[in-house]
C-alpha cells in the first residue's frame, strides 16, 4: 500500500475509534513517527495531510530539517539534557520529560530564545525497566516542581508508551492509569499548565489508546512500513 493509502487507512480507524469514545475524529492529532524513513516519504506525507511529525533523537531532526516541507515537529524519545540546546527553536513540544533536572534546561533554553516552550510528562505507567519516564504516583510531584521553577515551561499533557501486547486490548489498563491522572489536571487554572494534549497509542494499540482517552496518538510503522534499522540517521 502507498503512504497516501496508508494514512488514509489509519485516519478511518482513528475517526472510528474516537467516535465509540464519544469524540470526533478531529479531536484525536495522529503525528506520523518519521524514525529512519527519508526526507522523501516524510514529504510525500506531509502532500497527503500531515501536519505533524515526530522524531526519536535530536540528530535526525538537524539532519532533516531543512529537507522536510513546513510542518511540525515533536521530539518523542529520551532527550539529554546537553542535546537540548539543538532542538529548542525547531519542536513544537517535547513528549519525553521525566525529571526537573530536563525541565530546567528545557526552561533555560526557552529563556534564551524567548520563548515558551510546551512540554508532556513522560509516564512509565507499567513501570518497565526497559523504559524512560515517572510512574504514575511520582506524576503530581513533577508537575508541582516544574511548575514552582520553570516558568518558560508550559505542560500541556501526559505521555505514554504501553508495553507491547499481542492483544493490543491488554495494554488499555496502563491508559486508563494514565488517563486517570491527566483528568486531575485537565481544570487547573495556572498559566503555565494547559494540559490539552494526552499522548497515547502506537500502530499496534492506538485504537484502545483513542478509546481509553489519547487525542494524540504516534504513528509510523503503518503509516511508512517496517524501519530498515541499517539505514544512517538522516539519510
């Protein structure tokens, strides 16, 4: 199938699924993953519709920057705090916080270009070793103390990766974990806390993830096909 074939495939079952959730489709953002695809696929892409893309590491976003047609970009994986710098003034929101120690740097690079900078709070909900991010008791505190210290931060949500499951239905236990703690902080009136943005959801559990609350969901083997993992960053 062609990536034009391939979007418009997901974005039926997205609109599917956020319809049993009570939603419209367009309340649901699918960002398309673009990990080791080429400037040529994302491009092709972003002519189908996307507007929005995400990157793993920071230096396949320097390598394709200025290659990829105008659209927005989201840093998804774990992100050093001295790779920060690289990145401030090209993503739109960085997905994968998981500690004040990241979010003061985010906050100090921010302050330098004068911006804002709109972050997720990474949760490990499963608690897997192999995984970044908080468990889901740590979440308030973080919250609270980049609030209390990082005032070129805004959160604007939650972010999750559930393990692998075979069914993907066995996965939605660590989204409703997740969506539990990201309805607490939906009302709060601070400014520097927006939480818009509840990310959940892969090619293989988006549709649980859309139906236990993701309006965010990370797309990308189904959208470009499998990863050739021997392929340079960037090229």
């Amino acid at each position: 199938m062609s990536i034009r074939s391939n979007i418009e495939h997901i974005t039926k079952l997205k609109n599917e699924a956020a319809e049993r959730s009570g939603r419209k489709g367009e309340d649901v953002l699918l960002v398309a993953v673009t990990k080791l695809h080429d400037c040529d696929e994302i491009n092709e892409a972003i002519d189908c519709g996307i507007t929005d893309i995400a990157e793993n590491k920071v230096q396949e976003i320097l390598n394709k920057y200025d290659k990829v047609n105008p659209v927005r970009w989201h840093l998804i994986g774990h992100l050093q705090t001295n790779k920060v710098k690289y990145i401030i003034d090209k993503v739109v929101m960085i997905h994968s916080v998981e500690s004040l120690h990241l979010a003061k740097e985010i906050d100090k690079r921010a302050a330098q270009h004068g911006v804002t900078m709109d972050i997720l709070i990474q949760v490990n909900s499963a608690e897997e070793e192999s995984k970044f991010g908080i468990t889901v008791d740590e979440t308030e505190q973080l919250i609270h103390d980049i609030l209390d210290n990082c005032p070129n931060v805004r959160i604007r949500g939650l972010m999750c990766i559930a393990p692998w499951e075979d069914n993907p239905e066995d996965a939605k236990v660590y989204f409703d974990a997740v969506k539990k703690q990201f309805d607490q902080f939906a009302n709060i009136d601070h400014p520097n806390l927006d939480f818009k943005y509840l990310s959940m959801g892969m090619t293989n559990d988006f549709e649980v993830a859309i139906e236990a609350g993701s309006n965010l969901i990370r797309v990308g083997t189904a959208i470009f096909g499998n990863r050739d993992y021997s392929r340079k960053m960037g090229e």
